[in-house]
C-alpha cells in the first residue's frame, strides 16, 4: 500500500494516461483527499488557471480513480498528535503522514516540506 495526497493526485489526473504511472501499488488516502482535491480543483478553475472544462474532468477522474478510501479509528487523534510532533500547523496535512504511520504504509508526497517533517515518523516516498 501507498498513502497518497493531493500533491501526487492532481498530477496524475492531469495526464491523460492518469493511472498508467501508480506502479502496483495500491493506492489509499484518508476521507479527506477527495474533497481537498475538489477544492484545490474549483479553486483553480475560480481563479482562471485551469480552464473549467479541465477542471471538470480532472473531477471527475478523481471520481474514478484507483484509490481506496481508508480510515482508522485513530486518524483523528493521531493527525492531531502527529501535527504537534511535526510542528505542522494543518491536522489535514498530518491526516496523510498519520495513515502512513497508523497503517505503516509509506507516504507518497510532492510537497518537499511535508516529506522533510514527516520522514522522522513514517517511510517517505518523493517521486521525480
């Protein structure tokens, strides 16, 4: 398993061949991925970045996409906990190195300073 956040995800929907380059890991994201990456989406399309048809369909490959939503019991307390250990001020970012950690799963993750903090508490994959 891999968890993944929004800074792999909107990537890979951008591309055409969205899901050719996930490997065989399988993929999983807490609850949250899918409405943060809706907003990251509409707040593009808002502002004019992203054309709104593109923005459209990027929704709604994410609504298909091979990725399996997985909670934990402790998400929540861990998230909290794991934001206060990384000194992060966003639970919802610490939500995704929390699953990794719950699950031992590695994190998979574009955002450098979320990998630099979350590396001394789960496994850390940075893509090219």
């Amino acid at each position: 398993m891999l968890v993944v956040d929004p800074t792999i995800i909107l990537p890979m929907l951008a591309a055409k061949t969205a899901w050719t380059s996930a490997g065989s890991d399988d993929l999983v994201a807490p609850p949250l991925l899918w409405s943060e990456c809706r907003s990251l989406l509409h707040d593009l399309a808002r502002r004019g970045v992203l054309p709104t048809t593109e923005a459209r369909r990027m929704r709604r490959a994410l609504d298909r996409a091979p990725i399996t939503e997985l909670s934990h019991p402790q998400l929540g307390e861990e998230s909290w906990r794991v934001a206060d250990l990384l000194n992060h001020p966003r639970t919802e970012a610490a939500e995704y190195v929390a699953l990794a950690r719950l699950i031992g799963a590695p994190l998979a993750t574009l955002d450098r300073d979320l990998a630099e903090r979350a590396a001394v508490v789960c496994r850390v994959e940075v893509p090219d």
